[in-house]
C-alpha cells in the first residue's frame, strides 16, 4: 500500500511542471499580452502581425504560436485581460458600499478611470470588434458580461417608474466610452471629476 501511494506521489510529480517553469510561462504571457494590445491599439487587428509581435517579445514566431494558436486567439485573450482588470477595478470601488447612487458613482468612477488611464488594453476593449473574427460572439458575450454589473446597479436605484432604465444605462455607458475621444491628460478635469459631473447632470432631474 505504501509503495503503491509512493509510486503515485511520484507520478503526480513528475507530471506537474516545476513551479519556476509555470512562473515563467506565466510571465512570458504577461509580456505577450502587454506587447499584443499595445501593437492592436497602434495598427489595428488586421495589421498587427503575429510575427511583429513575437520580434517585439523576443522570441521567435513558432514560440508564440505555443502559446496562442491563432492571432483571433490572442486578440481575445487580450480582450479578456482588458475586461477582468476593468472588472477588478470596479469590483475594488464597490467594496463596502451600500448605497445605491454611491454605488453607480464609485462604479462610473472606477470604469472611467480605466478606460482614460488604462493604456492600451482600455483602448482595444473599446474598440468595434472585426466582422469577421472567429470569436467575435464570445467577445460579446463578454462585454455584455461586464455591462450586466451596471444593468444591476441602475435596477437598485429609487427612479420613478416612468423612467426607463435600459435606456439610462445606454446613455450612461455611451458618455461614458465616448469620452476616451476627447478627453486630455493635460486638460483641467479628471476622471473622477468627470464621471461625478456626469452622474450629477443625470440625478439632477431625475
């Protein structure tokens, strides 16, 4: 018996990769996602070349292959990554809130801080997705995943009921992304002060 729990012990080890190989694995798709979203913000999906990527990363074409199949495949991994840190960030503005309207506001905050300061993930989550890209649905899905949060958010707020919420939300994601067009680092107004503006300009008559 002992043996038997030693020979599986063994087996399980030796099938597992060493921790320092996960570790670099891990780090060398980190830098492949970063270099990715940076070259998809600057010549757009189909310009961006797998090969530019991989002389970028400094490794060769195959190599990155072994990690992304396709460049569809890498064009969604970076969307995922780009929609969990914007998912992370208005999980951690939530947190301990109760109230309703401070709940939208610290959300609205959290979201268009990442979009004007996020760099280049931001940009390319925001971007239309390709027609014709292989995993085009999925990307929506999850857009529509992440935009369910501020769905619920509006759902929780004391509104008349003369007022249409699908609608609100539309207009409020819509003022919201489309400031990623306009705004200026170097301009006299804030990300946060921006989504408060907005969030006031609605409550007001509401």
């Amino acid at each position: 018996m002992a043996a038997a729990t030693k020979t599986a012990a063994r087996k399980t080890s030796a099938a597992a990769p060493a921790p320092r190989a996960v570790n670099k694995h891990g780090a060398r798709r980190r830098q492949i996602l970063e270099v990715a979203a940076a070259r998809f913000r600057s010549h757009g999906y189909g310009a961006a070349s797998m090969r530019d990527i991989a002389g970028e990363v400094g490794i060769l074409a195959g190599s990155l292959y072994h990690h992304f199949p396709s460049k569809d495949d890498l064009f969604t991994a970076v969307h995922e990554e780009g929609i969990r840190r914007i998912d992370e960030a208005v999980d951690t503005a939530l947190d301990g809130r109760t109230d309703p309207w401070a709940r939208l506001e610290a959300a609205m905050v959290a979201h268009l801080d990442y979009l004007l300061e996020g760099g280049d993930f931001a940009v390319v989550v925001l971007r239309a997705v390709p027609a014709d890209l292989g995993s085009r649905q999925r990307l929506v899905a999850l857009r529509d995943a992440y935009e369910a949060r501020f769905r619920e958010l509006i759902e929780d707020l004391p509104l008349p009921a003369t007022v249409g919420r699908d609608s609100l939300r539309l207009m409020l994601l819509g003022a919201l992304n489309w400031s990623q067009t306009w705004y200026r680092r170097d301009g006299d107004t804030t990300p946060e002060g921006i989504a408060r503006d907005f969030l006031a300009l609605l409550r007001a008559p509401l």
